[in-house]
C-alpha cells in the first residue's frame, strides 16, 4: 500500500527506486550491449537457422512466428507506447490481408487485378493506415475502457462484413482464394523458406524503423500521451495528431504482415481474422512486455513455439512434466525438504498400486499414454484404471483444486497438498488429458497465460509501472 | 400488426436475457474497474448444470420431481456452482493481479476463458445438450391473446431479469453490501482505510454477479433449449455490448441496454434481414458511443486531474 | 533473481530443443490406441504406418470435428484389431483457420512417418491446404468438404466420399419442384462456407423452376430463432435450411412449433441426424442410406453409440474414408509393396470398392470425386423415424 499523506510525486519516486534496485538480470546484461547490436544479432540468428536444417513444418512455424512478432511490434506502438488501447487491431490486419488479396487475384474485374507486390503491398498498408485515422479520430470523444470497447466492435464489424456483405466481391466465408504470391523483380516467393526470409527481414527493418520514431521526438510524445494526457497537452503537445499518428501507424504496420500472410497462404478467409486471433496477438505483446519492441517480438516467438511443442504429443508430456518438475525445484527450499517430498511420493505412489493391484487388478490396468522414459519410470508407479475416462476428469478437478490449495496453505499442510497436487497430474495427464491432445493444449495456453500474468504481470521484458492514484 | 407484437415478444425475451448478463458483467466493472472475459463462461457452465440437474431428475420426458421443483432447483444448483466457480476464479486469477496495469487482468481473465471452455469440451464433450424444454413444459401453457402465444418460459425470464435488477438497484442503495460495493468502487484506498475490506467486498460481488450468469444460463437452456461449450463467446460478447449502451458500472443501465439489443436484433430480422441483425447491434454501440460516451444512462464523470 | 534467470534459460533451452528434436526425429506421434514407437525412418513405415487427420477439434466448432475424429479411430482399432497391425492416428486440430490447417498439414508433410490424411472440416481448409498435399504426393480424403471447385483446383492428391454440393442442389430442388411444390418458400443460411455454397445453387435452381424463395441468413452461434420464425409466418410453405448443425436445426423447430407456424422444413444433410433433429413432417436429404438402418452397420452404430453418444452425418463418411486409406495400405502390405505416400495414392486413386459402410461403393474419378455420389431424400414421419422418399435404386 503506497504512503499515506505523502505527495504523489514522491510516492511514485519511491516505488519507481524500490524497483529499481533489483532490476532485471537480464535487461542488466542485455542494456549493456546496446539496442543496435541486439538487433542485428537477433536478426542473424533468424536468417541463419534454416541452415541447421528445418522441415517444412518448422519453417510455417517459424512463419507464423515472425507474423506473429510483426503484428504484436505494431500492435505495441498503440497499447505500449502510446498507452491506448486497441481491440479491434485484428480488424487492420484482415483489412491489410483483403486489400492485398483484392489486388493480387482474380477477384476484381474480368481476370482480376494482378499488381505486383511493390505497388499492392504499399497500397493496402496506405488503405489501411487511413482506416487507423478514422478509428483514431473517435478517440477524440472517448477515453480508456470505452475505447476499448469502440474497437473491439469495430473488430466485430469488420468480421460481419467480411463474412456477409458483397459476397460476390469479397467472398463471403469463403473468402478469397488464388492470391498470388508476391512477385518481385521478375520472380516470384512460393516457397514456406522464401517468405521465411522475406518475413525475417521485413522484422528488421520495420523494428529499427520504430526504434529511431521511439528515440525521436513522436517517441517521446507518445510518452507523454500515455503517462498523463493532460499534461501533455498543457505543454502543447497535440495529443489528438499523436494519437492519430499512433493508430495509424500501428495499422500500417498490421497491414504489411497481413498482406504478407495472404500471400503466403494464397488465400483469405474471414475466420483467420476473428477474436481467437487477436487473442493470441495480445497475449504475446504482454508476456513479453507492453511497451518494449523486444518484449513483443520475444513473447510472440516464444508464445508460438511453446504452442506448437504443446501440439505434438510427445513433447506436449515432456513440457508438461518438465514444467511441473520445474516449478518444484524453483518454489521448494530447502532441497532436503524437496527431496523428502518426492520420497514420499514415490513410496506412496508404489504403495498405492501394489495394493490397488492386489484388490482388483481391472483397477490398474490401463495403458499409459506417455513413450519411452516416462513410460518405462511412470509404469509400476501410477495407477491407471482402463476405462480412465471419468477418473481422469476427476483427476483434473483434484488437480487444480490441490494446486490451488497449495498457494494458500503454509507448512506440512502445503506439502500434503504439493505432494498430492502432483500425483493428481500425472495421473490425469495419463488417464485422460494427453489422450486429448487438442483440447489439453488449449487448456495448457490458457493456464499459461494466467500463471504468467500473476508471475510477472508486467511480461518478461516490460518495465513494473507505476499507476498514479 | 400481430408481426409487430411477436416481434416485441421475441425481444422483449432476448432482450432480459442479455440483461441478466449485462447485470453481472455491470456489476464486476463497477466494482473492479475489470473487464471479466471470462463470465461468458459462467453463464454457459450454468447451462450446463441446468441440463444435468434435469437429467438426474429424469430427464425432460420422464420428470420424476414435480416440474416447479425441478426448476427451482435448476436455478438454485447453477447459481451456486458458477458463483463458487467465480469465487474461485476471482481469488487465484484476479486478485493477485489487482495492483497490475489492467491490460494484465484482461489477459489473465483470456486465459481463464480458454480454460473453462476447454475444461468443458473435456468434460462434456462438444456436443450440444438439448434441453428439450417442450417435454415438460408446453408451449401451449402461458399467456394466450387471440393468435399469439407468449410461453410460461418466456413470462419467467422477464419477470426473473425484472426481479433481478430491482433486486440489485435495491441491495446497492439500501444495504451495507450495497454501501461498500459503491466505496470500493469509488476509491479503494479510501474504502479500506475506513474499514472495509476490500477482499470480502469484492469476493461478494463475484459471488453476486457470477451467481446471476448461472442464472441467465439455465434461462437461456430452457428458452433456448441447447448448452455447448461455445456458448461462452457469443454471450458474453453480447452481454458486454448491453452494459456498454446501458452505461457500463450502472444497473438500470443494464437492463435497458439489454433491451434495446434484444429489440434491436428482433426488429431488424423481422423488418429487415437476419443477415444483418448483428450489424445493426454494433452500428447501434457505436452510434450510443459516438454520441453519448458513457452510455445511455451513465453519468459522464470527470477524471480527476 | 534466479527465478528470473532460470525461467529466461528454460525458455530459450525448450525453443533449442524444440527446434533440435523436431529437425531430427521429423516430429512425434504417439499412439492414440497404445501401440509401440515406429522404427521407419524414410518415406516408407512397413506395414505399421501413421494416418493423419486433420480437422476442426476444439474451438467453436468441436461439435463437427470431435465426432470425426472419434468414427476415424475406431476404424483404425477395428483395422489393428483383425489384422494385428499397430496403425497409428495423428491429430491435427485446426480450428477451423486455414492458417492453422497449413501449419498442420506442413506438421504432418515433414514427418515421414505420415503416409496418408483424412480431412474433415470445411472446404476452406482444403483450399488452403490443396496445393500443399498435392506437391507432396500425400492423398487427402475428406468426408464433409462438398464444395465444388475442390475437385477442378487441380489438386492431384485431394479425394472425397461425399458427393458434391451442386449434386445436392440439383437432387434437392428436383424433389421440391416435383413433390412439394411450395407457393412460398424461404431459405436460410448459417453464414458457414458448405451453407453459403449450397444455398446459392439452390436458389438459381428454384428460381428457374419458379418458386418464389426469399433469403435470409444467421450465425452458427445464434441461440434465439424466434425473430426469425416471426417473419417467416404462417404463410409460408417450405424453409429450407442448409446448415451444418443439427441441434440448431432442431431448435428452430421448436421455435416454429411455439409460434404456431406450420412450415415444413427442408434440410440437407449438415443437419441429417437421427438422434438431434427429428421435427415430424420434415425432409432431410443426405449422400447416404440412413446406417442404423442398414443390417450391417448396426454393430458399427450401436458400439459407437454406447461409446461416444449420439452421432449425426459427419461420423460415418470419416469412417468410410479411413477405411478407404486403410485397404489401399492393406494391399500395399499384403502385396510386400513398400508403404510410401506415392504408392498409398495410386493405391486410393484405383480403389473399387463393392460396398462401404454407407451403403454404397467407392469408386473415384480422375477428379477425386465419388462414383455415382447422390443424395436420397428423407422424411420424418411422426414417430420420429427416418424414412427414404426419394434415391433408392
């Protein structure tokens, strides 16, 4: 609770120091060595790994992630720097994707339009940009939570009329398909590795294109708008230009990965454009960090591999017992009392089935879903029932009940809880959770968010900010 | 002419319904100043229990309680259990995030969405459940007046949406709950160091408004007739939209926003075009927006320098 | 602080072995009915191949991806089960997102152990994903997809066991126009691309044959019908209702019998099951004989049942494809001919088979569509039972 009696100033110095003195090992380590080179590292590394030897399938990921990191920077010059908000961002990225994919196909007119990438591309990011004025220009009226919300039907409007409108121009929920690839000086990009590199370099250029608006004068106007409008406006800074400036750039920059995204995939498809979408792109701009340009490529990149290992149903098991091994050697100090836990899950484990298997060995006769070591290790060890249905299910209840148990407890009680929490999950990943491997991924993105979000609210790379009362 | 009342009808109906969830979305922004995402989800787990309670009872065809009975206790299971869920989502995914940028809280109730609603694909399957409400409770029982016939379901959900909202303008004027839920709501600093605690204040207007979408849920299966795990999306999308028009933090405001969007979509499918009906809702918001900032019945308040 | 540092490490260690493991091991895939780990390494897997299938698990269209899956599974039990063979399933959800159907289908094109898919899902994912199978020689076989221009894309692997939706159209008004003939009629779409397609052909078709047919439109997410069934009125004969989900289709049925409109309603086969939609008085169309009905299928129906529920249109038709991929991997092994994704697919393109469990043969043409693919008729009677009007030769 901040200081009672005590100006605001001096209170918002005060927490801002406290913080300050145990600042981010990383953000330590990394601030030594300068944006620039952090840039051009990052931006080596992306193009040099293809020649480690990625699959098809790791280039489209490595795909999406780079779209990814590219709508959340954009999406970072509204929400993080200039502090507005913006839930209808998913709308400029459609847009930008319709007019590329409107330019570039058969859609318009007798053979269609079939602009080359240079001319279509710098339009539909021009088009688009201009749409972000409009939405910026009823910022005017309203502020805060109701821009939220004007944006987020704005969203929701442009998702209507992609879907039902004009369906004989824009597709309808077919969308529109045979987009061209992007055609350059004479050739074109059809491969998953060509827009691989296209997109590892467009990130570049449009990151140290923002960093040098984020040193400059708008940057620090944009400061100014999102620490306290008034403010700024009594020191002659024409927040509503700023703003304008903020959306519109942000839409451009959406537009530029959507018209990227409809050529890669040669098609557009209203559903691509729709809330799941924008959750995704918000979700990684904040557990990197709103408001830094790193944070947000980071969070997407790492948001989109750790969803994609979750796919795959080994290393979905691998990542979910690793993590819960994890969150046991960081949270449980002393070791010895770690070691005495896991003992005494063991024993009792071993207990547990030898005495199931005696009673009734139907009890214990399931398969494992797990391969390999885990197999070999969780065997003799967990009880899984053969029709594991409905015990799993109760397993995951049990499951998040002890875990939750286990944040508000102290003590022996909180080791009970610890120790059963974990039984709890391995028998529900076993009986139940990795034989649905879809729907436990989901489940997993969701908690994820909301254990990073209490973990470290702020993201992995963003500043703790102070809100003046 | 009859087209013009059954529309009214139909409206009216839609219309409390998204009331019953504009209220406890209301409620909770009121209160937190948070924009819960996940009450969508409350709302369709309540469903749910509707349709199990139901079925444990026999089923629609084969009712072995009598019908009130059922019904009452319908809505008594579901309120209790999506207000424990929401009690239990407040303490473990909101609460430590009250001193956070709020951005964090919108993720953090994304994530609790993503949860409950794969949670309830495991559980349940993605099947839709049908409540089968005509089995044992006809159509035929209501109001009748001449050609039109307005169903006992349909009278319930008005009077219950009705009963609601004065039920709730009542508990925040009138009681001590209500009194600490308007001060927390003003100044939080300020509520606590008078006394009252924030937790407590806050965990009951979760159970209030939580309770209230378990509610709209049943209301919704047995108007409606289906539950299904994507039930959560649309409804909280539209419910949402209602505080918004109505004044997002006022309760009156609620129920009219509901109204007109229940209205707004009915009339609009009627007299128009269905294909448009969800259009005209968000063309509606902005209007309302555009031109009243803090909805229709909201007090513009004056941010403090 | 060392929380810090070491989440920071984990996070770029899991992002290096995820990369790593993928690039080596060509991705993972683990038994859904508990067999052991596959030893192939190339193109080829022995007789102990991976079928993949790729459609919309989880999201907010589950219902339609989660009954496919199960049907496509059980097939593959059945198939391990007589011929003591370890086939295994991989999934591949999409959500219905094409952007996500790529990703997978790249997922399941770059591990070698993958030598077929089924596809359930719409047509835009196929659209999406079209070009991408049939450069990798990988046969697709969709059971729902009914588009038209899926099989005139020129995609070379792309196969289905349902008819196209133009055949469904034709079939459907000739019997309106024939049978029924509506003085006014309506016809609703659900805002899906299978609605939207069909629904066009249908009104072109109606028109031409004179009926009067008005058009109207609502989500699949839609809850309330009944703004709806209040225009449409008592003065109108026939609503036709294109949609891919029964329980919906039922509900504005029960909307129709509060309001005291009397229309009769047409559906196709999105909405063609038994156990949801069963509004006496309507027609259903469907691509097959109704399989509880057909003697050998009632042990398939009744297992199905007991295990996952009730079932509706989109089941069967993923299990008929599955057996399709199934025998064409059968004949490859009992032949000693390696199982690779080139042979699998000629294997499909020359299937011939005398009877499915839809009542019909399989046979393809060069297109990737089905031989003989049409649709029957059916009509509720009172007792909510199925019964074919119209199809049957």
């Amino acid at each position: 609770m901040s200081s009672i009696g005590v100006d605001e100033w001096s209170s918002r110095v005060r927490e801002e120091q406290s913080s300050a003195s145990r600042p981010h090992a990383l953000r330590r380590h990394a601030s030594r060595i300068g944006w620039w080179p952090r840039l051009g590292v990052f931006g080596v590394v992306m193009l040099l790994l293809p020649h480690i030897g990625l699959s098809v399938y790791q280039e489209q990921v490595g795909i999406n992630a780079l779209l990814l990191a590219l709508t959340a920077v954009g999406l970072n010059i509204a929400v993080g720097w200039a502090g507005l908000f913006d839930l209808g961002y998913v709308a400029f990225y459609g847009f930008g994707a319709y007019v590329f994919a409107l330019l570039a196909s058969n859609q318009l007119g007798q053979h269609g339009i079939h602009l080359d990438a240079f001319l279509a591309i710098p339009i539909a990011v021009v088009v688009t940009a201009l749409i972000g004025v409009v939405l910026g220009q009823t910022t005017r009226r309203v502020s805060g939570d109701y821009l939220a919300i004007l944006t987020l039907f704005f969203a929701e409007a442009f998702n209507e009329v992609t879907n039902n409108v004009d369906s004989n121009r824009l597709g309808g929920p077919n969308g529109i398909s045979g987009v061209d690839p992007i055609h350059a000086f004479g050739s074109s990009i059809t491969t998953p590795l060509g827009y691989y590199y296209l997109l590892a370099v467009v990130l570049v250029l449009v990151m140290a294109g923002l960093h040098l608006l984020d040193k400059g004068r708008i940057g620090h106007a944009w400061q100014s708008v999102r620490e306290d409008a008034l403010v700024a406006r009594l020191m002659t800074i024409p927040i509503n230009r700023v703003k304008l400036i903020a959306y519109a750039l942000g839409a451009g920059v959406a537009a530029l990965a959507g018209s990227i995204f409809a050529a890669s995939q040669g098609g557009v498809y209203p559903i691509s454009f729709t809330q799941p979408t924008l959750v995704l792109i918000y979700a990684a701009l904040v557990v990197g960090g709103t408001g830094t340009l790193s944070g947000a490529a980071a969070g997407a990149l790492a948001l989109t591999v750790v969803t994609e290992l979750l796919r795959q149903p080994n290393y979905a098991g691998d990542v979910f017992y690793g993590a819960i091994l994890l969150g046991l050697v960081l949270t449980i100090r002393p070791r010895i009392r770690l070691a005495a836990m896991l003992g005494t899950l063991m024993v009792a484990g071993f207990a547990a089935r030898a005495i199931v298997e005696a009673a009734d060995p139907e009890w214990a006769a399931g398969p494992l879903q797990s391969g390999g070591v885990v197999r070999t290790l969780l065997g003799h060890w967990l009880i899984v029932p053969s029709s594991p249905t409905i015990p799993g299910n109760w397993a995951v209840v049990v499951l998040v009940a002890l875990g939750m148990a286990a944040t508000t407890t102290r003590g022996v009680v909180r080791d009970i809880c610890i120790v059963g929490a974990v039984y709890a999950a391995a028998f529900a990943w076993e009986a139940r959770l990795a034989a649905e491997p879809s729907i436990t991924r989901q489940m997993l993105i969701g908690a994820l968010l909301v254990s990073v979000m209490i973990v470290r609210p702020q993201g992995f790379f963003g500043f703790r900010r102070t809100a003046v009362v | 002419m009859q087209l013009f009342v059954q529309l009214c009808v139909d409206g009216l109906t839609l219309g409390c319904m998204y009331a019953l969830i504009a209220l406890g979305y209301s409620m909770v922004y009121g209160v937190l100043r948070m924009l819960n995402l996940a009450h969508g989800d409350l709302y369709m787990i309540g469903a749910f229990i509707g349709y199990f309670i139901l079925q444990w009872s026999g089923g629609p065809t084969a009712l072995a309680l009598p019908v009130p009975l059922v019904l009452v206790c319908m809505f008594a299971v579901a309120a209790i259990g999506s207000a424990g869920i929401g009690v239990v989502i407040e303490r473990f995914a909101y609460r430590p995030l009250r001193k956070a940028p709020s951005v964090a809280a919108l993720v953090s109730s994304l994530g609790v969405f993503f949860l409950l609603e794969s949670a309830a694909i495991l559980f349940f399957g993605a099947q839709s459940r049908s409540y089968n409400t005509e089995s044992f409770l006809s159509f035929h029982t209501g109001i009748h007046l001449g050609p039109l016939n307005i169903s006992l379901v349909r009278i319930l959900t008005v009077v219950i949406a009705t009963a609601t909202m004065i039920g709730l303008t009542v508990l925040v004027r009138r009681t001590s709950l209500g009194r600490n839920m308007r001060a927390v709501s003003a100044d939080r600093e300020a509520a606590e160091m008078l006394g009252i605690s924030v937790n407590q204040t806050v965990r009951n207007t979760f159970i209030i408004g939580s309770a209230l979408a378990g509610v709209a849920g049943v209301m919704s299966g047995l108007v409606f007739g289906q539950a299904v795990s994507s039930l959560g999306l649309v409804a909280g999308l539209k419910g949402f939209t209602a505080a918004v028009i109505g004044g997002i933090g006022n309760l009156p405001g609620a129920m009219l926003g509901g109204l007109v969007i229940g209205l707004a979509e009915s009339f609009t499918t009627g007299y128009i075009s269905s294909t448009y009906s969800n259009l005209m809702v968000f063309g509606l918001l902005i209007v309302v927006m555009l031109l009243r900032p803090s909805g229709l019945l909201g007090k513009a308040i004056a941010e403090k320098v | 602080m060392r929380t810090r540092i070491t989440l920071t490490l984990i996070a770029a260690g899991a992002t290096l072995a995820g990369v790593t493991a993928c690039s080596t091991s060509g991705g993972g895939s683990s038994s859904v009915s508990g067999g052991s780990a596959s030893s192939g390494r190339g193109f080829s897997s022995g007789c102990n191949a991976t079928i993949a299938f790729i459609g919309p698990y989880t999201g907010n269209f589950a219902q339609i991806g989660e009954e496919q899956l199960h049907f496509t599974q059980y097939a593959i039990d059945q198939y391990n089960h007589a011929h003591h063979a370890s086939i295994r399933l991989v999934e591949g959800d999409t959500q219905l997102q094409p952007a996500q159907a790529v990703t997978v289908t790249q997922q399941f094109i770059s591990d070698p152990n993958v030598v077929a898919a089924v596809s359930g899902g719409s047509s835009q994912e196929i659209l999406a994903v079209g070009p991408l199978l049939s450069r990798a020689n990988m046969v697709d076989i969709s059971g729902s997809a009914n588009q038209d221009n899926l099989t005139s894309s020129g995609f070379t692997s792309f196969f289905r066991v349902v008819p196209r939706s133009s055949l469904q159209a034709q079939d459907i008004s000739a019997y309106v126009l024939g049978h029924l003939h509506p003085k006014k009629s309506v016809i609703v779409d659900d805002q899906s691309s299978y609605s939207t397609a069909i629904t066009s052909q249908l009104l072109a078709a109606l028109t031409a044959g004179g009926v009067s047919v008005d058009h109207e439109s609502v989500s699949q997410q839609t809850t309330d019908y009944s703004s709806l069934v209040s225009k449409i009125g008592k003065d109108t004969d026939l609503v036709i209702l294109p949609w891919q989900i029964a329980a919906n289709a039922e509900q504005f049925a029960q909307a129709m019998q509060e309001q005291g409109v009397t229309a009769t309603i047409f559906g196709t086969d999105g909405i063609f099951s038994p156990s949801q939609f069963n509004a006496a008085g309507s027609y259903v169309a469907s691509f097959a004989p109704d399989i509880t009905q057909i003697p050998t299928d009632q042990s398939l129906a009744g297992v199905m049942e007991q295990k996952y529920g009730t079932f509706g249109t989109y089941g069967p038709p993923m299990y008929a494809a599955t057996e399709v991929v199934l025998g064409a991997i059968n004949k490859l092994c009992t032949a000693g001919t390696p199982v690779t994704r080139e042979n699998v697919l000629a294997q499909v393109r020359n299937t011939d088979d005398s009877s499915s469990i839809l009542g019909q043969p399989i046979k393809f043409m060069p297109t990737g569509d089905l031989v003989g693919g049409r649709y029957f008729i059916f009509k509720i009677d009172a007792d909510k039972k199925y019964t074919v009007v119209s199809g049957v030769s």
